[in-house]
C-alpha cells in the first residue's frame, strides 16, 4: 500500500508493505552518511538490515523508553552527527518507535538547519500515527514535548512484519491512536475493533488510520485549526503521562484514558471501554486532579488568557473543539475515569 502525503515541496511517500525495510535504500538515496538512530527495544537484525544499504552508515542506539527524548540524548544524536563529518546533504534515519522518530526527526532538522529525515517505524504506535505529519520533539522538565519543530520527513516505510517481534503490550499500546481514528473520523475502523480479529487486519487498520490523518495534515500542517482534533485524548493523557514520570504508563495507555472523559454520549463510553477491554488497554484509573490540571496548565495547547483547547467527541465519527477555563476542565478531570 502506498500513500502520499500531498504538502507541496515538503510531499512525500508512505509505503506501507511486509518486507520493506529490506528495501529502503531503492526508495530513498542511502548512498550517503546517514545517521541511522534506533534503540536497544529494537532487534539488532533490523539495524543490520538497514545499515547494510547505506553507504556510510553510522548506528546510534540510545536506551529504550520515553526518557531518551531529554536535552542529554538529543546532544547525544547531534554529536555524534559532527563527529563523523556530516554535511547538509547527509541523512538522519529512524529506526524505531514515537520516541526515536521524534528525537531523531528534531536532531534532523535542527542539524545544520535541517538534514534529510528518513523514518522507519517498527512499532504499533509509530506505523499508525507518528511516523507522518511532521511533528518532531523532546520532553523537558518532564513536561511532554516542549521542545521541538515542524518538519517532514522525505520517507515513511512502515513495516507491518516489525510488528511481530513487539511484546503484547507494546503492540497493543499502539492501537489506541487508531481506536482515537475511528472514534473521531471513521466509524468503519472503529466497527473493525469490534467484530473483527485486530491481528489478522493490522493493515487495514494502520492504512484506514494514516489515511485520516494524511487527509487532516494536508489540509493544516502546522496545526493553526483542523489539525487540532487529532489531539483527541491528548490534552488529559499527556497530563497523565507527566504526572506518572513518563515511564509508568505507555503513551498510548494513556491516550486511551485520555479519550474516556472527552467522549459525551454514555452508549459510546461504554463501546469503548468494551473495546479496550477487548484489546487490553486500560479504562479506568485512579489520579491526583489537581496534580493533573497543573500539567495541563503547563500544556502547549494552554492559551496566555488561561482558556485550554480540548477535542470533545459529540458522538461516534465526529470531533469538535471546545475552549475551556481551567476550572470547567477540572470539573472534567475530577470526573476522570474512575
């Protein structure tokens, strides 16, 4: 399956095919120093295989988790790129999930204002959602992707046979971007993780899901409107994620029970939380909502005039955007999903 993100000069292809990390230097130019960065969650046979189409390969591997997306890393990634020499015609590629493609994707253009940005997903999370659109970034002072930039990759080769060596929880950590897809966008897809087998159809699901994601990027890159509904589940599950150190929860756990508190009809609460349970993603826990609202308070998508922008679903397919005051937020976060 291919797909092409359609952003003018910054356009590019999404292959999504078993069996094409073994081929990515025919789609792309390798033929040059690239900075292949990846971590110690993904098979060394992976690295080998990338490695061995490019011309001047030089591995990086940094720790797995989400604490690798910190200043120290992306130093890290920067220097090692100055190191071996490279130019502005080089390339950065990565090779791993959300948090390696952020890192290396903000090292690629912030590297001598902006170097090629190949990215090769190999999880879950990645395939279905943050391989494309740009979004690049680290987490600073524990706060969730404060430091970053807009910037497109010239590449996206999603293997779905990468999926296959991902513990359980990891792979079904990914699908909540899609659940997120369908809820807001496609009421097919959702109707998928209900009545159909998520593995048999893993790339039905990673197609439908970039397929509504391409559509809402083309029509807003740099999320000054339309592109905002995507952070359906977001707002509350980056809070979450923050407040539990970044590391207790997965992201896309907490995505999930991010959405949980947005969703406005009680018949498509309960759908969900079916579905979560079908597919193992939690439904319920248990927070500090003051702490929770600090966070948020902290949150990129805080305006200056203490008003934070949410994505409410009004009802299965649809998104909408509602300006809150902190103190209408809290009463949501206090509500939670306990």
């Amino acid at each position: 399956m291919k797909l092409t993100m359609r952003l003018g000069v910054r356009s590019y292809d999404i292959i999504i095919k078993r069996g094409v990390l073994k081929r990515v230097g025919q789609l792309v130019n390798l033929n040059r120093r690239v900075l292949v960065v990846s971590d110690t969650g993904v098979p060394k046979k992976y690295i080998k295989t990338i490695l061995a189409q490019c011309g001047q390969g030089v591995p990086v591997v940094l720790p797995q988790g989400e604490e690798s997306k910190s200043l120290a890393r992306y130093g890290e990634v920067l220097g090692a790129m100055v190191e071996h020499g490279f130019t502005r015609g080089d390339a950065v590629l990565a090779l791993g999930g959300g948090v390696v493609g952020d890192l290396a994707g903000f090292a690629a253009a912030s590297y001598m204002r902006g170097v090629a940005f190949i990215n090769c997903p190999t999880t879950t999370l990645s395939q279905i959602d943050s391989s494309i659109g740009g979004k690049t970034a680290i987490n600073l002072n524990g706060v969730k992707n404060t430091v970053g930039a807009f910037y497109q990759p010239a590449l996206v080769a999603a293997d779905p046979d990468t999926l296959k060596t991902l513990p359980e929880r990891h792979f079904v950590n990914g699908l909540a971007e899609a659940v997120k897809a369908g809820i807001i966008a496609d009421e097919a897809l959702f109707e998928l993780f209900e009545t159909e087998d998520v593995c048999e159809n893993i790339e039905e699901i990673i197609y439908r899901s970039l397929v509504m994601k391409k559509n809402v990027v083309e029509q807003d890159e740099r999320e000054s409107g339309l592109r905002a509904v995507l952070n359906f589940g977001h707002t509350l599950g980056h809070a979450i994620e923050s407040a539990n150190h970044l590391g207790d929860l997965y992201h896309g756990e907490c995505v999930a029970l991010g959405m949980l508190p947005m969703i406005e009809q009680p018949s498509l609460r309960r759908r969900v939380r079916a579905v979560y349970k079908k597919l193992g993603l939690p439904s319920r826990i248990r927070y500090d909502g003051d702490a929770i609202c600090e966070f948020i308070r902290h949150d990129k998508k805080a305006g200056a005039d203490g008003m934070v922008t949410v994505v409410r679903a009004p009802r299965l397919g649809e998104a909408r955007l509602d300006r809150l005051t902190m103190d209408e937020l809290r009463a949501i976060v206090k509500e939670g999903v306990r």
